[in-house]
C-alpha cells in the first residue's frame, strides 16, 4: 500500500511538473478583429491575452486559466496540469496519514512492554525487548527518535498540504482559480466604491458543483476545451471577465498616486536601515522590489502600513511605456503634489488610498 501512494504521488507530482500549465500561442489573437477590444495585450509575448490566460514573471509565457506558480514543481498551476496538481495535493496527505498509523503503532507496539509504572514515577526501559523471541528489527532509542521525527513530519505535511488541498478543491468547484476568485473580489470593492449599481456575475460558474468539477477532471485525463475558448452560464459571454479586468485596470490608473523618492533604496527584502518595522513588516511574497534612488517617480497603485506597491517610471519610457514594479518602503517616498494620472492636485486623504 505504501508503495502504491509513493507511485501515484510521484506520477502527478512529475506530471504537473513536466506537462506544464499550457501557454497561449505567441502573437495569438482572436478570431474577430473586432474581439481585441475586450482584451489586454501582452508586450513581452506580443500576443493578445486570451480569457482566463495571465502573464507569469516567472514562466515568462501568457499561461492558459493561470492559478498560480508553484516553487514546488518549478511551473505553473493552470489549465492542463491542474487536475495532476490537486490530485498530488489529495494523495500526499492521505499517503502521510497512512504513515502515520504505522509510526504510531510501531511506537505504541514497542513501548508497551518497556514501560513499567511505580508509585511516583514511569520508567521507559529503550535496552532491551522484555520479551520472547526477540523482534526481527531492533527497536532502540535512536529507531524510537527517528519514527518519532517522522511522524512530526508525516502529521506537518498532512496538515499544510491538506489545507492546499481544500483551498484548491474551493475554486475547482465554482470553476475559478486563485486569480478569479481575487478579481471577483476587487469587482466587488470597484461597484461598491462608485457606487455604479452594477452586478458582477463569474461567467465561467457552470451553475453546479458537479459541472464544474468535470471542467478539470475528466475520465481521459484531459481537461475539457482548448484553454482559449470556454463554456459560460446564461446572460454572460466569452468576454465578460477580461471586460471587467479592463475597467479595474482604468480603475488603478485613476486611483493611484504618484510619490516621488527622498531616499536611496537597494530593492533587498528585508532593509536593516529603513526602521525595525520597516525590517519585520516585509510583505511576505514572491513580488519584486524595487530599487530606488533619490527624485525617482513612482506609482502607487497599493499599499500596506510600512510598505507600499508600485510603478517606477522609466526617464526613457515618459510616454507610460515599460515600467519597474515593485514593493518599496513607505519611508523613503513622499506624496507628490500633483495625482500622476490627472496632472491635479492631490485630496487631502482620498478614499482607499
């Protein structure tokens, strides 16, 4: 039994490594010219982004119904390899509760004729078995620590990767992933914050868990559709997703806020010489930093107590071109006087700024 977890944990795992997420075509673009209009275009694959597809700084590729990266596989989670993925996800842990019953019955087994019980004290005898025949495989103190190291570790990868598991298994059966389900979210926080009466409806929930769940796992093993074009519930279409990533793009542009650098910064990630706070508030994330010098601009599009993200605009990209982005202290920048976007003044405290 333990040898066939190890298999089928080592089958997806590799799997979801070596199949990859799928990357969309570079120079893709729809089918209708008139269908660009819904999309962002991706200036490194010198494609359009397709719906559901993101850019990965990592992968350096659009990847297709993009999840996330995951350091562990060395790839990204998304369209083809996330049933591989979350499969990895469910046999890890229950090949590590398997583990576990066997390390606790070892120990159990082991102790129960070593342990002796006076009046005021317990004595554990780790010499010697008390008892005939002998066992084939010597139980000793350092067979005792060692079972009980790896039980720890069992349990530690039941508990973390479990919690994986369930988060994954969240947006697998409402047919999002971890990106969607955040601008989901922030399509809330927009209507909300203007007011504008609208209602954001997910355009890929297929109405039923079940449906949903056959989006990614499938009796052949190959996703359904092409990563490019997907199925959507009623009063929806193909673009209704990209639409509303447009106008939250608009949305960052008008409310970010451009500040203007004071001090040097070298973009580590956790500066000794910027505050204590500064040092132990650092943004737990795979997100760069970036390094500033003294009069860099900056747009900040969000912020943290200590630390804020933002665009550092290039002096040989004035015209909103390529820019650097990146967390930076928030005391080593200044508000500017006038907002970035709209050449005016900056309100005393805007809201969510």
């Amino acid at each position: 039994m333990l040898l066939n977890w190890t298999v089928m944990i080592l089958y997806n795992y590799f799997s979801a490594m070596f199949i990859g997420p799928g990357y969309v075509p570079l120079g893709w673009t729809p089918e209708k010219s008139q269908d660009c209009m819904y999309l962002q275009y991706c200036k490194v694959c010198q494609s359009y982004k397709a719906p559901r597809s993101h850019h990965c700084r990592k992968c350096n590729r659009c990847v297709m119904k993009m999840d996330h990266h995951c350091p562990w596989i060395n790839n990204c989670c998304g369209y083809q390899n996330h049933a591989s993925f979350t499969l990895f996800l469910l046999l890890a842990p229950l090949g590590c509760i398997h583990a576990s019953f066997i390390f606790v019955m070892t120990m159990y087994t082991q102790l129960y004729n070593r342990i002796s019980f006076g009046w005021s004290s317990v004595k554990i005898d780790m010499s010697a078995a008390k008892r005939d025949p002998r066992p084939i495989i010597p139980f000793g103190l350092s067979a005792f620590a060692a079972s009980l190291f790896a039980l720890g570790l069992a349990l530690g990868t039941t508990i973390a990767v479990g919690m994986l598991f369930i988060i994954q298994m969240k947006v697998i059966l409402t047919n999002k992933t971890s990106i969607e389900s955040w601008i989901e979210e922030k399509a809330k926080d927009r209507i909300q914050y203007y007011q504008t009466g609208e209602t954001f409806i997910f355009p890929y929930d297929m109405g039923s868990k079940w449906k949903n769940f056959r989006q990614v796992f499938t009796w052949s093993g190959v996703p359904e559709g092409d990563g490019l074009d997907w199925p959507v519930r009623d009063g929806c279409h193909q673009y209704s997703l990209t639409i509303e990533q447009l106008k939250q793009k608009a949305d960052k542009r008008i409310r970010s806020v451009r500040y203007r650098a004071i001090e040097d910064y070298s973009g580590v990630c956790c500066p000794v010489t910027k505050g204590v706070k500064t040092f132990f508030t650092t943004p737990c994330t795979e997100e760069p930093r970036i390094a500033l010098s003294k009069g860099d601009l900056i747009l900040a599009t969000r912020g943290l107590k200590h630390w804020m993200y933002g665009e550092k605009i290039l002096d040989s990209t004035a015209d909103g071109g390529i820019r650097e982005r990146g967390w930076f202290p928030r005391n080593c920048v200044e508000k500017c006087q006038y907002d970035s976007e709209t050449d005016q003044p900056v309100d005393g405290e805007k809201k969510n700024r």
